[in-house]
C-alpha cells in the first residue's frame, strides 16, 4: 500500500507540473526541459528504491517461509484431516513459486496416497494434476520421472499408484504412461540395487499370492498385482 501511495504521489506530481507549463515560459524551455529531466530522473530513483524495497520484502519472506518446511512436513502426519489438507495446497503453493525446498518437502506427500479420507487422496491428487501435468506428454513423463530419481521402494510404490489412479480418471493418458516407462528404463537409467530391491519385492508378492503381474481377468484397479496389494 505504501507503494502505491508513492506512486501515486509521483503521477499527481507530474501531473500538477504539466499544468503549471504555460506559454509565457515558452521563451525558457531549454530551462523547463532542464527542470523536466531532473524531476524525471528524480522520479526514477524513487520508483527504482520502491523496487527494491519491495525485492527485498519479498525475498525475506520467501526465506521466512522456506524455514518453516520442517514444520509443514511434520504437519502431514497430523491426526487433524483438514491439517493435512492445508499443508498440501500449502505446499503446492509454495512449489509453484519456487520457495527453497518446497521440492523436497511436497514429495512428503506421496505416502499420503495410500490414506483412505477422501479428501487426503485427493488433495493429493489435485497437487500432483496442478504441479506435474502439463498438456505435453514428454514433458507430464519428463516431471514424473524427476520424482522417481531418489526417491524410494515406498515412494516409487506411492507414485505407481497416483499414476494409476490418474489414467483411470483420464488425468494422464496411456501415451504418458509409455513414455514415463521409456524415461526411467532408458534415458534415466533406473537399474540399480533400489530398483533390484523393488523388483525382488514383486516377485515375492507374486509368489505369496500365486497371482500373476498382471491378470487382465480382473477389474481394471485390480489388474496390477502391485495396487491390489497396496
């Protein structure tokens, strides 16, 4: 608001002097001009420390937000619903203007898939449509893939859900989906121990259960050995 006032305060400035130019100062306009350039100069130094001063606010509070990450990761684990709602769009909110680790902080969130309230699940689903999902196949395959480097067995097992949970709403197309397995397999790499691990696991389900992968028999949630057992 103080902003605003001082910008006002320059128009009716600029304005109060226009109208005090007069034909009878028309022999001295070298003067004028001289005058004009001044207050013009004047006027941008003004509105160029209004800047700065606002820079300055905002990046304090940027900092002032980017320190109480810890506090909002700990909130997701609130026995309160509407608690861990908040802090989801809080996040998500954050995230979308690039505070310091709001990244690592609403991936948090992916275990959170698994909630049976409704309105968890979801709010978890609007984060990931609103963060992730991008008109471009590529690019949509290219963010969740960011998500699977680093993350873990649970995590990986948390992202392969929303996934699922999103192609079947029509959020993410079976396009995506294709093109985010040849990401992680290919271009990214994903052979390691963790994905050795994760695999291991599936086959341990698999030999538990006496079902196969994939058994198109079922109901579609159904088909994947994985999200029927999650």
């Amino acid at each position: 608001m103080r902003h605003v006032k001082q910008m006002e305060r320059f128009i009716r400035l600029k304005s109060e002097q226009q109208d005090s130019v007069t034909d009878s100062r028309l022999p001295g306009v070298e003067d004028g001009v001289s005058k004009d350039s001044s207050m013009l100069d004047f006027e941008n130094l003004e509105q160029t420390r209004a800047l700065a001063a606002s820079l300055e606010t905002c990046l304090r509070f940027s900092k002032c937000i980017s320190s109480t990450m810890p506090t909002l990761v700990q909130l997701l684990s609130s026995s309160s619903a509407t608690d861990v709602e908040n802090t989801i769009v809080l996040l998500m909110r954050c995230r979308q203007f690039q505070i310091d680790d709001s990244e690592a902080s609403l991936r948090k969130i992916l275990p959170l898939a698994f909630s049976q309230d409704k309105p968890i699940h979801a709010a978890v689903e609007d984060a990931f449509i609103t963060i992730y999902l991008t008109r471009n196949p590529t690019e949509t395959a290219a963010n969740l893939s960011s998500i699977a480097i680093e993350s873990s067995i649970g995590d990986l097992a948390a992202l392969e859900f929303i996934v699922g949970s999103l192609v079947s709403k029509g959020n993410i197309s079976t396009s995506t989906v294709c093109l985010f397995d040849c990401h992680n397999f290919r271009y990214l790499g994903i052979v390691s121990v963790r994905t050795d691990v994760y695999s291991f696991g599936i086959v341990l389900l698999q030999l538990i259960s006496g079902c196969n992968v994939i058994n198109e028999n079922q109901e579609e949630q159904s088909q994947s050995l994985l999200r029927w057992k999650c």
